[in-house]
C-alpha cells in the first residue's frame, strides 16, 4: 500500500507552524511496515487543494490528511474531499450531540457555525475527537481511502493512535513488534559502521539509525503472526548489536541517560553533587529531570567566578592561578570540593570554554574539563567540543553524564 | 512570482527529522512578500524526484530544493535536476579547490566521492557553503529558475540569507525593511487582541504575530523606494503598538530575554546570585547563556533537599516544618539567603512542584513560588502553571527572569 501525507494550512505555507504532524504520522506508518513516498502541503483553498487530492491519489491508495476542520469558512479539507469522491455530507445528529456536550463540559456556548463539523457522507466512517471539537472521518471509495484528520497534535494523536492505527492494521498480515536501542558516546556514522552488515541484511526485524541531541537510536522492526514470534524475531539480533556495541547500548525504549544514570545511583545508594562552571547549571538540570533523583541529589553549585570556587568548594587559590580555571587540576579539585563540603559520595564538575569568546590557541573555545570524584578517587576528562556555544554546553553535560554511568558500572 | 518549496530526502518521509527547512524558508518567503501555495517532501529516488521537479514547475515558476545534496550515491537533488533541464555537469577546478580547503581546514581527508560536490553545469550560479562542503546553485532555464539548497539547517540557513535573499530582491520592486518586537509576559491570543486592528488593516507595514516558548514575536515588514523609507513607515505603527503592549516589550531584534536583563545588570552593576529548587539548575543556566554576564553572575545554588536549604542558604528549620518546601516564606528566605551568604545585591529564587508525581489537592502540580531579594528588600509572586514536568520548569525560569526584568526597571 502506498501512502501520503497532505497537511492543509495557509499558516505552514506562511512558516508560522512547523509540520510535525506530517513527521509524526510518517514515523508511526514505517513503524507499521508501511511506505510513504511523498508528503505535501496546500493553503486553505479549494481549487489548489481540489488539485492536490488528484495528484495525490494518482501516486497512492491511500492519502492522510491533518488539518482545516475547524468551524470556519476557511476550513475546507473536509468539503473538498467530498467533491472529490462525489458524495453529499448531511448532518449526523449523533456527533452533533458530542460536540455540543463537549461545549457544555468546557462551560463554553456552541456557536452556530460548529454543526459544519456535524456534517459526513453517509458511508464515511466517524472517527472521534476525545480533546477537541472536530471529529475525523475515514471514506473509502474506487479502492482509493482518504483519512482526514484534525490539525492540532494535541487532537491528532490520540485520534490517529486510537483510531487510525486498528484500521490501518487491518491490511497488514501479520503483527508487528519494534524495540528501541539508545546509544551514547558513538556518533551515528560511527554506529552504522559497526552494524553496517546488519542494517544491510536486515530484513525481519529491519534495523535503522537516528540521531538526535547527541545520541543514537537504534530501532529494530518485526512481523510476525504473533507479537512474541516478532519479538522471538528480534532477540538474536538485538543481542548481536548489543555485543558489538557493548557499554555504548545505555538503555532500551524511551528511558533517558539521566533515568538511566538516577536508577543507578538510588539502586546503590550513591549521593551525588555537582560543581558547574562553563555549564552553568545545565548539569544539575539534566540530573533532575529525572523525578526520582531527589533522594540522591544533595546539591549543585554553580561557580562560575573564581572567588565563588574558592570559597565554595575550597578550589586552591594557587591552582587556579598556576593552572588557569579552565584545567584539569581545576576540574579535580571542584569535583572533590562539591563531594567534601555537601558530604556525598560523588562529585561531578565541569570547567570550559564555551564562548563565542574567552579562547585562546593554548585554550581554545570548545575545550572542557571534567572532574569525577567517586568515594575518595578523582579523575578528570579532558574534551574538545565543537559547535556553538549551547551546543559545547549541552554536549559537555551528556558527556559528564554518560562518563559518570561508565565509572558506575565499572565499579559495580 | 510562485515559488515552492520540495524537501528531498527519505529521512523526512521515515519521520527521522522534521522538515524545519520548509518553515524557515516559508516565514522569509513571506517576509519578502513572495507567495508560496504548496510545499513538498520526496525521498531519494530519481523517477520520483524527476516527476516531483516536473509537477512542481507546472505549478510555479520557481522551485526551491533542500536536501540531497552529500557525497554519496543516495544525494541526486543536483543530478536529477540537471537531466530536468537537460544540462551536463562539468568539474569546476575552483569549487574543488574550496572543499579541498575545507577538509584541511577541519583536519580531515577528503573521500573520492565528495569530488561530486564540484560538478555543475558551466551556466549556473554556484551558492557557497560556508559551514560544509555542499555548494548550493541557481539555474535559470526557460523562464524557470531552481534554488538548489543543502539540507543540514546550519548549512542552509547562511546560504539563504548570503545568497538567496540578495537574489530574490531583484525580483521585488523597492526594498523590504523589518523589524521584530518580542513579548514576554502577553500570551499570543491576547497580543492579537489588544493589537487586532493593527494586524487587520496592516497593509504597508503588515503586522504578525508568532508564539514560540513562552514568548510572541511581532513582525512588522514594510516595503518602499529605499531602506530609510521603509523603516520610516514601520515607526508610527511600531510606536503604537509598544505604547498599547508597554513594558511587555522586552527586546526589539535577535536579543533574548536573559541578553536584556543580563545588560540591565551590568549597566547598573548590580550582581546577582540564584538559588533555585524545583528549576534545578535551568534558571543560572538561562542567565548564563548571555555571556557576558559573568561579571555580575557571582554563584549559583541548586538547593533541592530540605537539608541542602538549611545548610547552604539558612532557610529556617520552622519554616520549612510550618509551611513546606514549596511556600512563599520559604521562597523569600532562599532569595535572601542567597544573596546574603553570597555577598550579592540580588538573589533570585524558584521552589515548586513540577510534577508528574508529588502534588496534593492544597499544593497541586504547577504550583511555583518565585522569590526575589533586591538590595533588602524580598518579595515573592505564585505562578500556577501547567504542562509537563519540563513546561513547568521552563515557564517557571523565563517568569523568573522577566519578573527581575519587570523590577530592575521598576527601580531604575
């Protein structure tokens, strides 16, 4: 079956909204096996629009639409399509009821120009808005189907989760089951490299990379008659990459590194601390994401001035003048400084030039310190990040981090 | 003049990426005054490239592309564009010269393959890439013109505005001017509002308004004989609308909130220290990111544990017992605290619930106090917010921040 995606809305031809609807949907149909080969967007209006259904259907059996149902004259998607397939929309008193009720429940009056969302040909099948007012429909005619669905995500999700999916569902023999891999400390290319002949010859479960803010995910893709014979399919291949990748492989589904790296400090009972210059608080933010870090968590300093590392984490005033505040010798003692005054078994410091100014050819921007200090040993990393500013920032503290989850589990 | 937008690349039909290129390219189309009515997304492939070049030009009379154009064997954005025209490609000695440079410059070894990246045919317009190795190119043919773009946004942006826009503006009778005013503080219905006469009759400069984290931008572009004339017709619009907004205005151009407190601060030599609870790091990290701040920034406190608010900011022992964590009282005494053991004119404090967990029916999730300690003097505000626990987080700093805003020039 081959599928498109039409998004309608003058407001993404304007740039005012980005399309992710349309990255959504084509995410959930690879999920499910299912090609798409192009994508479009149309304003709000009804000859270009009328023109972009034949195109579409000329190319696919199946065609997506998001958006144009709301009340308005402007919204149109609905209306054209029925001129498309030649079918007459009468009001369906049913849905009418919902949308008024749904009013009612939001302590909001109805107005007159909602019933056109009443309104579908009589064979269309009705697909409910749990969180809006404008319900989606499927129409099936000629062999060719239209799924026509709302724009905003907050409606189109559950609504193309709930109801699309089981339909969808229906022309796919068999069951398909997917699991996730998130990789951290090897790039994308790197990691296809290494799983290049699985990517290649994968074909039950197919095996793709994404990259996203400095991590990798892996996503392995089965079908079966069965769910457990789709995932009895993925097992051997999902042990496989995971050999070849070994500590790399963090985490599986949708569980960050902070997650990750919390779950193992509450497991072992491991206080941590942090001591932040050049990332100023970025660090401890990314540690609190996760909720369940408040019983480990005992604080975070942000020292950003040399007098605030002095006095705050007993950073030797002559190291910082021998060394410089961005090195190693800085890194360890804040590291260890944070560990000592908060009392914790753990002290994770970063000290960097994040610019756009401040390097130097000895120092240049993009050089960071981190400081590891775990019961009574300190260490330190020394990187060389590239990009700007808030990219040396946040790759920094994904590296601290993931080099802390490294040292745990070493020493476990 | 109609121009489209055509997206190639089979990680946007997968879903991988969102096509954040189609909205930039689509908003500074629309600053220009340039219609565009449809936009659309191909893989990879050559028939479907081709016909997708061929649909497009039946429909504009000129075509902008993004994506495809690598060094491998996948990236046919170019080639297939070329036999649309029926134009040879051709090694240009002065392009390869410059991707040659650029490896040297990155210390890497040029592949075989991005000798590719040279070819093009004699009579385009060649598009240099200033941040990769991809050059971009404009072909005029037969009253049609294509924009072949690359597709990594660092890459495409630069040579849009560099090359693009220059190029564009021949096409325009007169000179463009605009001008963006950001908003903090007004949601983006009620700015509409309290500016909707101005954005409905707005014709020269027309008027609009875009809402992204936590903040509107108003865009005012106008269009005259030369620059000068064109910013003179912006003023008494511009003027009337910051009189209507006032001091929710913060910033006119590319500064961001933490740019403008970050001066006001400087200016007044006014240093500033941050003790935050349920931000966990996020409120010193946003200030940080203005970076010349660190002559006033003196340090900032992550104080998540009741125990580490004792310790390091003398909250009360009674006061955390009689009102909770999350209270005005406590939020004022963190402020204070702050700045006093810190020795700062400022101290700046958030304590709150951001969920998803730990909320009661007295103190539901959302809930956000705010503390501030100027020169001393505390006073505390209540956010209720909603969202996630990220949206809360995030909402609480930027009203953090603009509430200091609100009172440093209160005080001036």
């Amino acid at each position: 079956m081959k599928v498109e995606i039409l998004a309608v809305g003058t407001e993404l031809l304007l740039g005012n909204i980005v399309n992710t609807n349309a990255q959504y949907i084509a995410t959930r149909l690879a999920d499910l096996g299912i090609d798409v080969y192009h994508q479009a967007v149309v304003g709000d209006n009804s000859e270009r629009l009328l023109k972009a259904y034949e195109q579409a259907f000329e190319r696919a059996d199946l065609v997506i639409t998001t958006g144009g149902l709301g009340p308005t004259k402007d919204d149109i998607t609905k209306e054209v399509a029925f001129d498309y397939f030649g079918k007459t929309a009468i009001l369906h008193e049913d849905i009418l009821k919902t949308i008024e009720e749904y009013f009612k429940k939001i302590n909001k009056d109805m107005v007159e120009s909602n019933k056109k969302q009443a309104y579908f040909p009589e064979d269309a099948i009705i697909l409910n808005n749990k969180v809006g007012t404008a319900p989606g429909c499927i129409i099936e005619s000629n062999n060719k189907i239209l799924i026509v669905l709302p724009g905003p995500p907050k409606e189109m999700k559950p609504m193309f989760e709930d109801c699309v999916v089981p339909y969808l569902m229906k022309y796919q023999d068999g069951v398909l089951a997917s699991k996730v891999l998130r990789v951290i400390g090897v790039g994308e290319s790197a990691t296809a490299e290494i799983i290049e002949d699985i990517i290649d010859t994968g074909k039950n479960p197919t095996v793709a990379t994404y990259a996203k803010d400095n991590e990798v995910t892996i996503r392995l893709t089965s079908k079966a008659k069965t769910e457990d014979d789709a995932f009895e399919l993925i097992k051997p291949v999902e042990e496989e990459i995971k050999k070849r990748l070994g500590i790399a492989v963090y985490a599986e589904g949708d569980v960050s590194l902070e997650d990750t790296v919390g779950k193992i400090l509450i497991e072992n009972n491991l206080t941590i601390s942090t001591a932040e210059s050049c990332t100023g608080g970025l660090l401890a933010s990314k540690l609190i994401n996760y909720p369940g870090i408040s019983s480990v968590f005992k604080e975070g300093a942000i020292t950003y001035s040399n007098d605030s590392k002095i006095k705050r984490l007993k950073v030797k005033k002559e190291t910082l003048e021998k060394f410089g505040a961005v090195s190693s010798q800085v890194a360890a003692e804040m590291a260890e400084g944070i560990a000592k005054v908060t009392n914790s078994n753990i002290g994770l410091s970063t000290t960097g030039i994040a610019g756009p100014s401040g390097g130097s050819l000895e120092k240049p921007v993009g050089l960071v310190y981190i400081g590891l200090y775990i019961k009574g040993e300190v260490r330190t990393k020394e990187l060389h990040l590239t990009g700007d500013r808030q990219r040396i920032r946040n790759t920094a503290v994904i590296r601290a981090i993931d080099w802390l989850r490294i040292e745990l589990l070493r020493k476990q």
